[in-house]
C-alpha cells in the first residue's frame, strides 16, 4: 500500500503535470486574443470619424484609386502604432504605472484646454 504523499501511479505525475501546462498555455493564449480584440476595439472606436478617417476618405475620392489610399492609409497607421508601441514600452522601463497615468491625464488636458481655445475663437 502506498502512502498518501506517494502517487499511486507515476504517470499520474506526468499527466498532472502536462494539464497544469495546458492550462497555463491556455491562459497565455486567452490573455493575447483579450489584449488584441480590446486593443482592436479601442482604436477601432477611437478612429471612427476622426481627422485621419475624413483625410483617407477624401484622398480616396480625389484620387480614384481607392486601393492605393487604403494601403497608404494602412501603412501609415501600422507606422504610427508602431511608434506609439515602442515609446510606450520604453516609457513603461522607466516610469511606474502610476507616473504614466498621471502624465497622459495631463497631457490630455493640456490638448483639450488648447482645442477648447481654438473652438472658442472661432
């Protein structure tokens, strides 16, 4: 008879093992697609009817080459994501979560105070 600390089977040690694995790497994996779908979705949204969808939109119309406009437009979006990724990541090596939360409030701010100035002069 075995002890209660002694598996009874040692392939049951191996089998343990390799559904706790499973379950990491499924975890890992649902945590991706959760990060890319609510980053998907954000821009997504935040893109709708901005400047940079009007600007697409007319270049579209002048130029009668809407493919051309499309991949321009997707290159230059991709470009601009990318040097919003990399600042970020190094922003977050040298500064704490909190210091990052507190600067963009700001400097949203500051931007919604000068946009305000611009619509007031009109």
């Amino acid at each position: 008879m075995t002890s209660p600390s002694q598996p009874e089977n040692p392939s049951s040690d191996l089998v343990a093992e390799t559904l706790e694995q499973a379950s990491t790497a499924d975890n890992q994996k649902s945590g991706v697609w959760s990060t890319f779908f609510s980053t998907f979705i954000t821009i997504f949204l935040a893109e709708m009817g901005d400047k940079t969808q009007l600007a697409t939109l007319l270049l579209s119309a002048q130029s009668g080459s809407p493919w051309v406009v499309f991949i321009g437009s997707g290159a230059a979006l991709v470009a601009t994501s990318l040097v919003g990724v990399l600042l970020g990541r190094y922003l977050a090596k040298i500064l704490s979560p909190e210091t990052l939360d507190i600067a963009a409030g700001m400097l949203l701010m500051v931007i919604s105070i000068l946009l305000l100035g611009d619509v007031v002069q009109l």
